[in-house]
C-alpha cells in the first residue's frame, strides 16, 4: 500500500471520528429547553365575572404571546395584544383603561415553581378549584409588567400560567354534554380536550403594593387558543 494512500485513509479516519464527537442536531434541540408560540388570544370577561363558565363576556383579540425556558429554569414570557377601544372589560382600575397595544412581559427563573408534565386545577391538591381539573405540559407563576402602547402601567403583577389541555370551547365557554362548569360541581374533571391545548394567564394584582392596587385581585384572564410547541426537551411528554 502506497505513502499517499495510508495518509488519505488516516485523513478520512480522523474526520470520521471527529464529526462522531459533534452534538447530533436533533439532539441539541430536543435537549435546548422550551420554546412556546401562543396566538388566538380571548379575555375571559372582567371584574365581576372573570371566569365566564358559560362564554358570555369572552372576547377575541388579536395577537401573540412567546415562551422561552432554557434547562436552567431561566427564561422569559414576552406577549403583545391589540385592543380596541371601549372594550368594557378591560378596566383594571379607575386610573384608565388597557385600551391599545398591551405588552406583557415576565421573567422566568428557578423561583417561578415550573411544573412540567403535571394535573391543575379542580380537585388537585395546590390547584384552583375556579377552572376544571386539566392535564399541563408546563405550569408556573411569574411577575409580569404591564405596558400599554409602550407606557409601563403596572409593575410585578403576578401572573399565573399554564399550557395546558383545553377547557374552552370554540364560543368561549366551558363545557360537557351541554353542563356548563361550575366549582360547585362534585367531579370537576372531564371539561379538558386533550387533542387541544391552550395556554392561560391569570394576572393578579397580588404583588402590588396597597397603593397602586386595582381594586380587584384578578386584572386580566387570557386564553391563547392556537398553541405551537416548536421546542420541548426530550425528557416531557411527546
């Protein structure tokens, strides 16, 4: 075997080994965390009924809502919606109105108690017994701030969220066979779509201080009905 020929086969040898050693792309991105994009977005009524088991008071917005968490624990929510002027329930205080651009924007971190893979709600033990038992991907709390056409309206509100199989029915409401949800009810599962899902933000005014406080602890209850999982580590369920 000739010189040329023993160092070609050893050239070709250590590019074989050397790419071997290179992470495999489908690997990366099954273990980069995840990456949620959120459109469709309904407010679910407003003070006085910020539930609206039975979809009245649910009103279609438009725009969008982006989730990043890294395996860190760290990561963001940023979310941008239109509103039109006049929407009645969307008065989180006497000061004005969430009338415009709102963007919403939280900071996730290890303290954000991110639950992966998990049963909310109804019954569960730590749960909200205001929405039926439904089966999340990915459930926690953050601080948002409030901006409205780019004016920071709120501060540290916090923000419960979740993505979720869906409970919402097309017109908003929540329902089975015609039985609209009630906490009242014994058996509170049964409401969720697992074909489905949707991600929801309850924000609260419980982190503001006594003088900045809206006078109701809920300020805005969001539905995103179109729901894209782009990444997800490869430990959660498929």
């Amino acid at each position: 075997m000739s010189y040329r020929i023993l160092i070609l086969i050893g050239v070709v040898a250590a590019m074989v080994g050397l790419f071997s050693m290179l992470p495999n792309s489908s690997t990366t991105e099954s273990n980069s965390g995840w990456s949620i994009r959120a459109s469709s977005p309904e407010v679910i009524g407003g003070y006085g009924d910020n539930v609206c088991y039975d979809g009245h008071g649910v009103q279609t917005l438009s725009g969008s809502l982006d989730l990043v968490i890294k395996l860190d624990g760290t990561g963001s929510i940023d979310a941008t919606i239109s509103t039109s002027d006049g929407v009645g329930s969307l008065h989180p205080a006497s000061s004005g109105e969430l009338a415009g651009t709102l963007r919403l924007v939280s900071r996730i971190d290890p303290s954000s108690e991110v639950r992966e893979d998990v049963d909310v709600n109804g019954d569960v033990a730590g749960g909200d017994p205001n929405f039926p038992q439904t089966h999340a991907l990915l459930a926690g709390k953050s601080a948002f701030d409030v901006y409205v056409d780019g004016k920071l309206l709120y501060e540290n509100l916090l923000g419960e969220w979740s993505l979720a199989d869906a409970v919402r029915q097309s017109d908003g409401s929540i329902r089975q066979s015609g039985l609209v949800y009630s906490p009242l009810l014994r058996e509170k599962s049964g409401f969720s779509d697992p074909k489905r899902l949707e991600f929801t933000l309850l924000l609260h005014s419980d982190l503001l201080d006594a003088e900045n406080k809206p006078p109701y602890s809920i300020v805005l209850h969001l539905v995103f009905s179109d729901v894209t999982v782009e990444k997800q580590p490869s430990r959660s369920r498929q």
